[in-house]
C-alpha cells in the first residue's frame, strides 16, 4: 500500500513517518544490518522523533542500538518464568 511503512527488501513510496518501530531481529548477529547505516536510511523517511524498540532477551539492550536510535520506548520482553496451566471443562 502506498505511503504506508518500509519493509525489509522493499520500500514502499512515503516519508515524513511519525514513529518508528524497530524489530529485535535487526539486532541479531545473523542479520548482519548496521544500526549507523539503517539510521541514515530511516532518516530520509522519518526525523526519528519516536523511535520504538522492541526485543526479546535485551537483544538489542546494546549501546550499538540504544545509543545510535535514543528511543522513545524500549520494549524488552524476557522468558524467565514460564507457567503452565492445566484448565478445567
């Protein structure tokens, strides 16, 4: 949809972008993605006033990312308790 957000591989035509939302797999070792190169890229499209981070397991809780973005939000999730419940008919 056109003016609507960028996606990895294909970015679609709008700019001026209110928020910015930053997924933890750009963080990770495999992704190989450069947080100073994706900021200079996301500049063009956003002021990058509100930058949203979200992860799990503080994948991107490394000053790479939190010092480059300055984000608005930070979303760490953590599995460190797991329950299970049985539920009754």
């Amino acid at each position: 949809m056109k003016g609507y957000g960028h996606s990895l591989g294909k970015c679609f035509v709008g700019k001026d972008f209110q928020i910015v939302v930053l997924l933890g797999g750009l963080a990770m070792p495999k992704s190989q993605v450069d947080p100073i190169a994706l900021k200079q890229k996301l500049s063009s499209m956003s002021a990058l006033d509100c930058v949203v981070g979200v992860c799990f397991q503080g994948v991107m809780d490394k000053p790479g990312w939190k010092d480059i973005f300055k984000f608005k939000y930070f979303i760490n999730a953590d599995l460190s308790k797991v329950s299970l419940f049985e539920l009754g008919e």
